[in-house]
C-alpha cells in the first residue's frame, strides 16, 4: 500500500477506473468454453474462470459495504461470501 500513499482521491479513483475497464474487457473477450475452465483459486478452492470473476465483484462490493458502514451508511443487502466460487 505504500505504492499508493501520497496520491490524491481523483488518481485513485482514475486507477480504479481504468482496472475496471480493463477487467470487464477482459471477461467480454473470453468465451463459454473458456470461462468454464476450472483450476484453483488463490484462496484454495476450486472454482471456474467465471467463478474467479464472481469472486472479484463480491470481493468489490464487500469493501465497499465495508466503507459505507464505516461512514454510517446504509448497506442494503451484505455480500454472500458462501457463494463465492
């Protein structure tokens, strides 16, 4: 994390922005067949190609519930880690 102390919101809210577009890119070029290939995920379970970006889109969200309770938000509905894979 120390890579990004010292930049602004608005740099990181680009960097995030541009991982975003790079990561739905990425998931829009790939087929059937290759999202149904399974291995195993870094957290040890098996999972598919689709399952890994499951797991990146629950994992966005619960930081960002995270964040809004932090504040004093509402959250409407928890992320379903049991789910994940």
């Amino acid at each position: 994390m120390e890579k990004l102390q010292g930049r602004s919101v608005s740099e990181l809210l680009d960097s995030l922005s541009s991982s975003r577009v790079d990561t739905l890119a990425l998931l829009d070029s790939l087929t059937e067949e290759q999202l149904n290939v399974r291995g195993m995920h870094p957290a040890g379970f098996e999972t598919s190609v689709a399952g890994v970006f499951r797991v990146m889109a629950r994992h966005e969200r619960g930081h960002g519930q995270e964040i809004a309770l932090a504040l004093g938000l509402p959250v409407a509905e928890r992320v379903n880690w049991s789910a994940a894979g």
